[in-house]
C-alpha cells in the first residue's frame, strides 16, 4: 500500500511541475508579445511626433514670414510692456504700424507709414490688392486675439514675475492698485482681488528690505472700512494687518481713526464671523509688534474685553489669550481696559483647558514688583481659590470651578512667587485652604 502511494505522489508532483512549467511559457509569451507591441507603439509614436514637429516648424516659419503675424506680436508686447514701448523708438528700415486702440477682435485700419523714399512709388490702389492677395486664416486670426487677450490678463493680474520683467517695483505696483481703488469704479470681486494682491506685495517689499508705503496704503484702503459688502471690509482689515509692521504704523491707524471702523467690525453679531476674524487677527498682530502693545487704542482693548466677558461667543478665548499676551508685553494697557479683571474672573468660571494660561499670567505679575503693584493683595487672587470656602455652590458648574481653582493652587504652590504670595499677610491663603479639607461638602474635599 505504501508504494501504491508514493507513486501517487510522484504521479501527482510531476503533474503540479508540468502545469508549471505550462503557466511559466505562457506568461514568457505574454510578456515578449506585449513587450513586442510596446516597441511598435513607441516607433510609431515617434514618427508621427517627428512629423508633427516638422510640420508646426514650416506652419511658423510661414506665420513669421507674414506682416499679420508681425503686427500680433508687437500687440502682445505692447500689452506686456505698455511704459518700455512709448519710449523705444524703432532703427530698422521696416515701417513699424501704428498700435491699434480697438478691442481685440474687432477691426482696425493701419495707415501706411512711410518708409524712407524706398516704395513711395507703390499707391494706394496698389496696396488694397497686396492686401487681399494675403487673406488672414481664421485660426490665425484667433491665436492673434487670444495672444492679446492673455498679455492684458497677466497685466492685470499683476504677478510679481511679470513685475520683475516689465522692471516695476513692488512699491510702484501697489501705488498703481492704490490709485486703481481711489479712481477706478469696480465690482466687489474685483476689489477683492486687488486688496489680495496688495497684501502680497506689501509681504514681498517686506521680504527684499524695501520701504512700504504705510501712510498711503491706509489712507488708500480706509474708505473701504465702511463699505457695505461684508467680504470687502474683511479684506481690507487684512490688508492693514500686512501693514502693521513697525511702532509707527500703528500710530498711524490711531490717528487716522480707523480704530472705530475695527470697533465697528469686532462688535458686529456672529452672522460676519469672516470680518470679526480678520479684526482679532490685526489687534493680534499689534500687540506683536515691538513696543506696539503700549500705543494700541483703548477703544479696540475694551471692544475685546467687553467679547472676552461672553461666555457664549466664538471668539472669547482668543481674546481672552490676547489679553493674557497683552498683559504680558504691557501691564499698564491690560489694567486700563479691564483686562486684568477679565482674566481673573476667567480663572474661576472659565474653561480648564485655558486656565493654565490664565495662571501662568498672573504668576508672571507676581513675579516683579513693577507689575506686583497692579494686584490687590489678599483680594485678587484670593478670588480664584473662593470656591473652597465656599459652602453654597452646588451642581456641575460648582465643579467646574473647583478643578479651575485646585489647577489654579496647584501652580501657585509650584512656583517661589506663587508660594510666597500664599504665605504673606500672616499665611492668611494658605489657613483658608487648609481649613476647607474640614467641609461637610464632599466636592469640596474631592477637588483637593
């Protein structure tokens, strides 16, 4: 029985190997016929690549040779150099035509100019009959137009390379758009999209140390600030944004009173969500700004702690960390606005994710004297940590100012400022605190 099964085996390997032996000849001839058919396309492909090459070459050749062609090319220069063109003025013994002022497609005569004493005696019934001898193709006709058409596209789009070509600076070009703004009656869309471009440039002379034109770029964009389209006033806080770059720039949105226009668009209601986002973002921005942070309108400081004091608004803890930032860079502006007083009560009903923020503000202030003096000592901390000695507070909201006012201890104790503060006027907090793990409330003991 044993030999009747291995030669079974035998039987059925030798089987398995020749149907592989089979698949491995058929997947060889696969491959050499595909391989085969790939070359065949690839030198067809080729000939007619040569051929067509050879044919748009004569195509040209032809093209370039014609008087119609030449006068679309000088079109095409004209609109990417309008400046360079007026002042050049033409050596060679070819009559040069006159630069059409129609629109492209429509028909314009070219009177003949004169050429020097070499054809005056060809007439004018002579030339009409050259003229038609040479009919211009309607392709041609469509690539002259279409090529006119692009140049006056990128003109208008004002790329940066076709400023380096045509030889503009950046500042000239965003003079030019400033005066296109002021003189130039457009659609919202179209103002937009000069307002984006204007912001590039302002980064790009920013970028190669050039002088920004700050004074005109928002005497230029201010009367934009009351416009009624929503989505232009957002455009325009952005392109003063892109300008707050020094001291001076923001001394200059001061004088010229578009802090009540920014005051305007933060207190708006969360239907324009865009343009209060681009208002926090250029309060931000000057509070960046070296030394900026002491010279920033009260008015814009008090429109932020006056979002930072509803609980209910999107943007309340952005405003809540520009003013621990303010605060930071310029004590004297937060406790002008108020903003001290937001942060600290921010520290007992606000957010446990922001409250370590919040704390590490106010142990900054502890830290210096100068800014030491700004705290009321035994009142304003003390009111961050109330919530223990607290025997009323009951609910969800009760423990939630409990984990703010333990994160709050937590980092007080943790840090010399903080430790010493809760240690002073004869450890005063720290009895408070201890005496609190003797509640009857088990929140209260829990929270520690």
């Amino acid at each position: 029985m044993s030999a009747v099964v291995e030669e079974e085996e035998e039987e059925g390997q030798e089987e398995r190997q020749q149907q592989q032996q089979q698949q491995q000849q058929q997947e060889g001839a696969l491959i050499s016929q595909h391989r085969s058919q790939t070359a065949t396309s690839q030198t067809i492909a080729a000939s007619f690549a040569d051929q067509h090459r050879q044919t748009t070459t004569d195509q040209q050749h032809r093209r370039a040779s014609s008087p119609e062609n030449m006068h679309a090319q000088e079109l095409e220069i004209v609109a990417f150099f309008p400046k360079s063109m007026e002042s050049t003025t033409t050596t060679t013994d070819r009559p040069v035509p006159q630069r059409s002022t129609s629109l492209p497609g429509q028909n314009s005569t070219h009177p003949p100019a004169e050429d020097g004493g070499h054809n005056r005696s060809r007439s004018a019934s002579t030339s009409k009959p050259m003229r038609s001898m040479m009919p211009e193709k309607g392709q041609a006709r469509r690539q002259r137009d279409e090529a006119v058409r692009n140049a006056m596209v990128h003109v208008q789009r004002i790329d940066i390379s076709d400023m380096e070509l045509a030889g503009q600076t950046a500042k000239e070009e965003s003079e030019h758009i400033l005066h296109k703004l002021a003189h130039e009656s457009k659609g919202g869309k179209e103002r937009i999209a000069l307002f984006a471009t204007l912001a590039k440039l302002i980064a790009t002379m920013q970028k190669h140390g050039e002088t920004v034109p700050v004074e005109a770029i928002l005497r230029g964009v201010r009367p934009f600030l009351n416009d009624r389209v929503s989505e232009l006033r957002a455009a325009t806080l952005r392109t003063i944004r892109q300008a707050m770059i020094h001291r001076e720039a923001i001394q200059l949105l001061k004088d010229l009173q578009i802090d009540l226009f920014i005051v305007q668009s933060m207190t708006r209601d969360q239907r324009y969500e865009w343009e209060r986002e681009q208002a926090i973002k250029l309060i931000r921005v000057c509070v960046e700004v070296p030394r900026g942070a002491e010279i920033i309108p009260e008015s814009i400081l008090r429109a932020m702690v006056a979002i930072a004091e509803q609980v209910d608004d999107v943007y309340r803890n952005l405003c809540l960390e520009t003013l621990c930032e303010l605060a930071v860079r310029c004590v004297k502006s937060a406790v002008r606005c108020g903003g001290i007083r937001i942060v600290l009560n921010a520290l007992m009903d606000g957010q446990h994710s922001l409250s370590e923020s919040l704390v590490l503000t106010l142990l900054y202030l502890l830290d210096a004297p100068q800014t030491r003096n700004y705290l009321r000592p035994g009142v304003d901390v003390e009111m961050s940590i109330s919530c223990f000695t607290d025997g009323f507070s009951r609910g969800q909201t009760a423990i939630e100012r409990m984990k703010n006012a333990s994160t709050t201890l937590k980092h007080l104790i943790r840090s010399w400022p903080g430790l010493l503060y809760v240690c002073a006027n004869d450890m005063g907090t720290a009895k408070s605190v201890v005496s609190a793990l003797n509640s009857p409330l088990e929140e209260t003991r829990v929270s520690y």
